[in-house]
C-alpha cells in the first residue's frame, strides 16, 4: 500500500481538483470528508503486524470527523444544518451506526480485501450520503483514490471483493520513488485547489459588500 500521508493528500487533491468548492462551507466538508475517504480503506491494515498503523489511521480519521464538525459551526458547512432539517433523527443515526459497525467488521478482515473494495466503496459512501448527502461525492472520490492507489502495487487489491480475483499493475513499490512524487504532487494540487476557494471565497464576499 501506499503510505498513509500519500493516500490523504493525494484524496483530497483529487477530490479538491474535480469537484472545485464554490465557497468556504463546501470546502471545510469536502476537505475533511475526502481526507477520511483517503485514509479509511488502511484500518484494515490490524489484522497484520501493523496494528499500530491501523490504530494510528482509525485515531486520525476521528479527529478529521471531529475537526469537520467542529469546523460547521463556525463556516456553516451544512452539516448542522442538515441534521436538524431531518425531523426523524434515526436518518442519521442509523447509517452513522452502520459505519462504524463495517468499520469495525472491516478492521477485521484480511487486509487489501472488503476495505479496498467497490463493495466497501459503495456502502460507506451509501452512509456517508444519507447522512451528509452533499458529502458524499467528496468522500466517494477520496476513497476510490485509495483503491486506485494501491492497485500501482505489486500486491493484489480484491476490488472486486467477495471475488477472490485480485488486481495489482505493479508499477511501482508503496514506500518508493513513485509513492514520494504522488505525496508531492497531491500536496501542490491540494494546496491550490483550497488556495483557489478561499479566494473566491473573499472574492466573492467582498463582491457581495461592495453591492
């Protein structure tokens, strides 16, 4: 697998970069959201010697989640909001539960398998959506940046889970060359795509005082 930092600005600039923020709340959420995408698949990283990886990628992705919510009550980024537009709380309550229990089945599993999946993909992304429905395209491309990722490897990734077929390309090693040119590439395009927003973000809001 690639490592970890890779994974998280390489998610983030790739959902950064095909879903530009329009302004300051779309941003916090995306940023925050992709992040975890980007990191979320490697908790299954426990079942081998690196079980203190995988506590490390488990205690970052809670604090991204945190660092989100607590972001939307100063940039209104839509999830306080989006929760209390739901008058049954269970619409939220319930995919929140069922994330944290497939992260739980999934810390289980054998590593490169359900996590980095398209069934993986699709049921935390089905989560993430009905509870933060403007969330989860940011999450989604994240999270399938992780699995593509990984496939550059000479490991197989069983994206096609339960499928045993797994799918590796081989091109280059996880803690290589190619792995510290994506860190840095995914750093810049991160770092211009947020610069970018709070741009039209200031644009935008000096725009609307100077009418």
């Amino acid at each position: 697998m690639m490592l970890g930092h890779t994974h998280l600005v390489m998610g983030t600039a790739a959902a950064l970069a095909i879903l530009p923020p329009k302004d300051l709340p779309t941003l916090v959420l995306g940023l925050g959201v992709s992040a975890l995408g980007g990191l979320l698949p490697d908790i299954d990283v426990g079942t081998s010697d690196s079980h203190k990886k995988a506590d490390f990628i488990t205690g970052i992705a809670g604090i991204i989640a945190a660092a989100v919510i607590i972001a939307d009550w100063f940039f209104n980024a839509g999830i306080k909001d989006s929760l209390m537009a739901n008058e049954n709380l269970l619409k939220i309550i319930i995919p929140i539960m069922i994330f944290i229990a497939v992260c739980a089945y999934g810390k289980g599993t054998k590593h490169r398998t359900f996590m980095h999946s398209i069934m993986g993909l699709v049921i935390f992304t089905a989560c993430v959506g009905m509870a933060i429905p403007s969330a989860a395209a940011y999450f989604f491309i994240g999270y399938a940046s992780h699995i593509i990722l990984d496939t550059l490897n000479k490991k197989e990734v069983d994206i096609f889970f339960p499928l045993k077929k797994g799918v590796a390309f081989r091109i280059c090693k996880a803690n290589g060359l190619v792995n510290r040119i994506l860190f840095f590439v995914g750093t810049a395009v991160t770092v211009m795509c947020v610069s970018f927003s709070l741009w039209n973000a200031v644009a935008g809001n000096l725009s609307f005082l100077h009418f």
